[in-house]
C-alpha cells in the first residue's frame, strides 16, 4: 500500500484566547508553517508513531492498551494521537497496523496550534489511507479528541482553524463564520522559546475568575466584545484601530494571570519599535506574543524583538487549511 501524506497549518490567535473557553467569541488566522503527517498501513496490528522533530518513536496495539496518557510521562507527546488511528479504523472495518511519521515546521508547547496541526494532519492523512471520505468539519471533531487528551477541555479553536485555515471567528457553542477583510494583516511572531502546558494555563484562567468570579467574568465578556470590534477594524481596513484593540486585548487576558515576564517585555520593545499592537497569543504563561507592523516597522520590530533574545517569525496568512500532499 503507498503511504499516503496529508498536512495541516499552525494558527495564531489575533483576539480572545482563554475567552473562548467560555463561550466568547475569539479571531483566529491560519499560518504559512505546517505540519505533516505520512501513514502506511502495515501487517499486524502495532501501531508506530514517529515524530522526526521529537527525535522519538513510539509503539502501541490499535486494539489494546489505554488511550489516556499521564500528563508528566515521557511518551505524553505521542500516545495522545493513538485515538484517532482508533477512531477512523473502527470507521473503516480495519484492524491491521500502521506507520506514521509526523514532521512539523511549528514549534512545540509555544501557542502555534502544533498538537492540533498534527492531530488534523494525522486524521486525514490516516483516512485518505483507509479511503474513508471525512468533510473539514468531521476531520476537526476527530482531532479534537487527541486534544482534548492534551489540553483537558481545549474549546476546539485549534484544530478548527488548522482543518478550515484562512481568517475565522470562532465561537464555542455556535461555530465559526470566515472573514474575509480588506485589511492585509502584517503580523511578526516573537517566539520567548519559553515551553508552557495549556493545561496549567487554562487551569490559572479558572482559578482566577473563580476567587473573583465578577471581575473575572468582566473580563472574559470583555475580551468576547473586543473580538466583534476587532472583526469589525479588519472588515473597515482600519489597522490602526486593530492594533489598539489587540493591545489592550493583552493587558485583559493578562489581567487573567497568563502573561509571562518575557512576553511582557516583548509587547513593550514592539510597541516601543512602532507596532500598531502587540499581545501575547495562545495560552500565554510564555510561547509567543504577535505584534502587528507595517511594511516600514516591520524590521525595526523584528530587530527589538531580536535584541531581547527571542525569535522573531513574520507569519503569513494561510488560506489552506488541511490538505492531502500525495
Ligand atoms: C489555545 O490555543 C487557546 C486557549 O484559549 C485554549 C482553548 O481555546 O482551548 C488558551
């Protein structure tokens, strides 16, 4: 059988993480890395996953054995995916073994979605191997499922945007409408290289509106309306009043414990270099922060970010979201 690869990008998210995991609407954009996921079908029922990035490989039965992982455990990178080999095999009646091999252009544990993008990859990559036709919508739901082991109770924006790409606004409970807006949106990726759980950062976000329930609830609705002004700016063009919003989209969800010093310190030079905005963005508590520039503040931007000894990436609208590559 010829293995077959499918791929998935990474994802920025513009206005309302950690909201979104309370039914506030959030904007999120799909991005020109990606991951991607080659499956073979094999005899026996053993099923390897190797990560070329992770430099490891690990092995499990496609019928037997736990799905769960322990957080802290060594293999937790890998054995999360085993559910979907699960799923879209019982789909399909198959019951052999499969080799899978994951390479991933997004960095790990950093906010960029890349348990998503490979979950999403992955999903389709094994379905296109069984023949199992799946719509976007049915690949995200699947890939959710690797997720959630991940992340607990992720709101599911991840693997959407990775399977949809493009310019989406999400929304827990009612779905997702694409924006297609006049604004060309300039944004540099600061990248602290500062690896956080989304787990632990999602966990903070509950802590703190449970001691402050009113407050916290504030915030969260909001970050929820700043979203919808934000969807508006793009829709205008007006990317100055973007950047406004998606600072102060920072200091609330900072407001909300997940800031990091070094990503504080990155919003600060952008901003201080000539951005129109800056935030952190994903599950903040470290990862990366987003400013969004011009073309003549561009490099000023990427340079102060630079000098404070993180990353800079210049991220580009991905209209593709999960594709078949063979
Ligand atoms: C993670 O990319 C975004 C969070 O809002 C968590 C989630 O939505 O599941 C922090």
């Amino acid at each position: 059988m010829t293995p077959t690869t499918a791929s998935a990008p990474a994802k920025i998210i513009l206005t309302g993480e950690h909201a979104v995991v309370y039914n506030e609407p959030a904007l999120v954009m799909a991005i020109n890395r990606r991951a991607y996921v080659t499956v073979a079908q094999t005899r026996g029922d053993s099923v390897e996953i190797r990560s070329n990035d992770l430099k490891q490989a690990e092995h499990f039965t496609l019928n037997e054995g736990p799905e769960g992982h322990s957080r802290k455990s060594s293999i937790n990178r890998l054995q999360p995916y085993l559910v979907l080999a699960r799923q879209i095999s019982r789909k399909a009646g198959y019951s052999g073994g499969f080799k899978i091999s994951i390479r991933s252009e997004i960095p790990i544990s950093a906010g960029l979605g890349s348990s998503a993008a490979v979950g999403v990859a992955m999903s389709a990559a094994l379905a296109n191997s069984l023949d199992v036709k799946l719509s976007r919508d049915k690949i995200s739901k699947i890939a959710l499922e690797s997720e959630k082991i991940f992340h607990g109770h992720p709101s599911g924006i991840d693997n959407l945007i990775s399977s949809q790409g493009g310019l989406l606004v999400f929304r827990r409970n009612e779905g997702f409408l694409r924006i297609e807006g006049p604004a060309k949106l300039r944004l540099v990726i600061g990248m602290t290289n500062v690896e956080r759980s989304t787990a632990e950062q999602v966990a903070q976000v509950a802590a703190t509106v449970s001691e402050h329930r009113d407050v916290g609830q504030l915030l969260l609705h909001c970050i929820g309306h700043l979203t919808i002004e934000t969807v508006g700016a793009i829709r205008e063009g007006n990317v100055q009043a973007m950047g406004r919003l998606l600072s102060l989209n920072h200091w609330l969800v900072n407001a909300l414990g997940v800031s990091h010093p070094t990503v504080d310190r990155l919003v600060y030079v952008s901003l201080e270099a000539g951005a129109l905005g800056a935030k952190l963005t994903g599950a903040g508590g470290g990862g990366c922060m987003i400013a969004l520039v011009t073309s003549e503040t561009e490099h000023a931007v990427a340079q102060a970010i630079k000098r404070e000894g993180a990353t800079p990436l210049l991220a580009k609208l991905s209209k593709a979201g999960v594709q078949s590559e063979s």
